[in-house]
C-alpha cells in the first residue's frame, strides 16, 4: 500500500487559501463602498471584486467535496480520505474507474485531475502537488481499462499536435 499525501504548504493552501484571498478582497471593497457615491465608475471595481469572490469560493466548495488529502494505494484499489469537513473514506476499484479528465488526462500542465467510479457514482479529485504525483497519475493509468487508458492517450496526443507546430 503507497500513501499519497500533500506537503504543509499545500494542505493551507487548498484548506484555507480562498479565506485569505477573499479577505484580501473584501478589505479592497471597504474604501470602494465607501467612495461609490463619489465616483459611479467605482462600480465596475466593486462589480469584478465580488464576481472574483463568487468564483473563488465556488471553486473551493468543489475542492471541499472532490479533494481526498490521503490516498492509499494498491494493486485494486484507491482508498481516498481526510476530506475536509468530511470524515467520509471513498473506495474506488481500477476496474470501476470510468473517468479520468482534468490536468494532465487533459493535457495540462496543473489542475485538478478527476477520477470517476462509474459503478459507485463517486468521483474524487487531487492535484499533482500530492507527493509523488507522478508514480499515482501512472499506477492509475496502469490499472484502468484499456479502452480508457487508450481514450486517455489519444488525448493527450491530439493536444499535443494542436500546441506543437513540429508535429503538424
């Protein structure tokens, strides 16, 4: 059994990172409010600032809810845990992995890789800052279907042709 964890650091920042920044937002938004009556043109920073808050905190009530902070790993089976707010433990089989899509299933350099149990409706998430991101991206490319792991790669492939003027 492999453990996949992330480092201090990582762990802040995925836990905690949209209360620094919508902190950081709302202390902008103080002098704006507070000035709006004196210039009209400060609505559009006020209008961006609270789109930028609604988009952060989105994103990181989807972090809540796909992101495991421990994977273990074997020959069958993931055993995701340590939610945040959560003290759910998700069990998916290489077998039932039906979806493999964001980061670099997709062909990017960072983001959010989803994996997908089609069987148990679950899916989780983790990004290649988790330690060894490397050796969990090729245990689950390894163990999954064929035809995913085929539909995976020519991917990726078709992306890299799209980006790379030599392969045209």
């Amino acid at each position: 059994m492999q453990t996949f964890t992330y480092s201090f650091f990582y762990k802040f920042v995925f836990r905690f990172g949209n209360i620094f920044v919508t902190v950081l937002l709302l202390l902008h938004l103080v002098p704006v409010v507070y000035n709006i009556d004196q210039n009209i043109l400060l609505i559009l920073p006020l209008i961006i600032s609270i789109v930028i808050i609604y988009v952060v905190n989105k994103n990181y009530l989807n972090y809540y809810k796909l992101l495991p902070y421990k994977i273990e790993a074997d020959e069958e089976k993931m055993i995701c845990s340590n939610f945040l707010f959560s003290k759910r433990v998700v069990t998916i089989r290489y077998e039932d992995i039906e979806l493999l899509r964001g980061g670099i299933f997709d062909g990017k350099l960072s983001g959010i890789l989803k994996v997908g149990d089609g069987k148990n409706n679950v899916q989780i998430g983790f990004s290649q800052k988790i330690n060894s991101s490397g050796k969990l991206i090729s245990l689950i490319l390894s163990k999954v279907s064929k035809e995913l792991y085929n539909r995976v790669i020519d991917h990726l492939t078709e992306k890299g042709k799209g980006k790379n003027p030599r392969t045209r």
